[in-house]
C-alpha cells in the first residue's frame, strides 16, 4: 500500500433512501424503509473508498468482516450521511468504525465496523479460482 493511510483517516458518502433499498425478499417489500442489507453495502462503500487511494496496481481491498447494529428507521426519501473513520490500521489490515445518521436531524440510524484486508490481485484470484 502507498503510503499516508492511518487511524482517523475518513470518507463520509450521503445518500437518499429510495424504494430499491426498502427491506425485501424475493421482490416483496416487507418495510418501505431502509434496509440492513442496504446499510452494509453503504458501510462498505464509505470504507472501501477510504483505502482506494492507497491501493498499489497489483492490490485489491476485500471486506474480511462488518458488524452492523440497525438502531432506527430511515424512510423513503431520507438524506443519509455514512461516516467511515479509519480506528485501527496494521500491515494489511484496515478497520474502520461506521455511523449512519439523518442528515437534517443528526438522528443516529446505524453504526458498526468494517474490517477490509488488503491482498496482492494475484493471491485473491487464486483464492477464487473454481
């Protein structure tokens, strides 16, 4: 990895909740609000683009691991802001500390960590090969 990366390093992406990130199986929506699972991806998203400038060539980040506590609903048409701060970074491995909070009203809808590991490409298509 380049270098420059290191704790409190931090990327905030905002987003706004639309109908495609309700919680739903199968096509059914089952809460017309923001889902988990829509959470994780901006989580990993907010934490993947902090890494992004520091990856060599021959580097690829991969998510190793994320803890998510869903405290509140966000509904249709929600400004959210994601907060990723890197709190711990040791040879490859990077975690961060994520919140996920209302935009206007500071309101506190998720928090969690994600933890990405950095490999060389080439170790990653071995360990994906069929």
């Amino acid at each position: 990895m380049k270098s420059g990366l290191g704790e409190g390093k931090t990327e905030i992406i905002t987003i706004v909740v639309t109908p495609d990130m309700h919680a739903q199986f199968e096509g059914n929506v089952v809460h017309p609000v923001y889902s988990t699972v829509s959470m994780v991806y901006h989580m990993e998203w907010a934490s993947r683009k902090i890494i992004l400038p520091y990856l060599e060539e021959h580097e690829e980040g991969m998510g190793s691991k994320v803890t998510v506590e869903h405290v509140a609903p966000a509904k249709n048409g929600t400004c959210l802001e994601i907060k990723a701060v890197v709190i711990q970074y040791e040879q490859n491995m990077i975690l961060t500390e994520v919140t996920v909070k209302e935009s206007k009203r500071d309101k506190l809808i998720g928090k969690g960590h994600v933890k990405q590991v950095v490999l060389p490409k080439e170790k990653i298509k071995e360990r994906t090969a069929n």
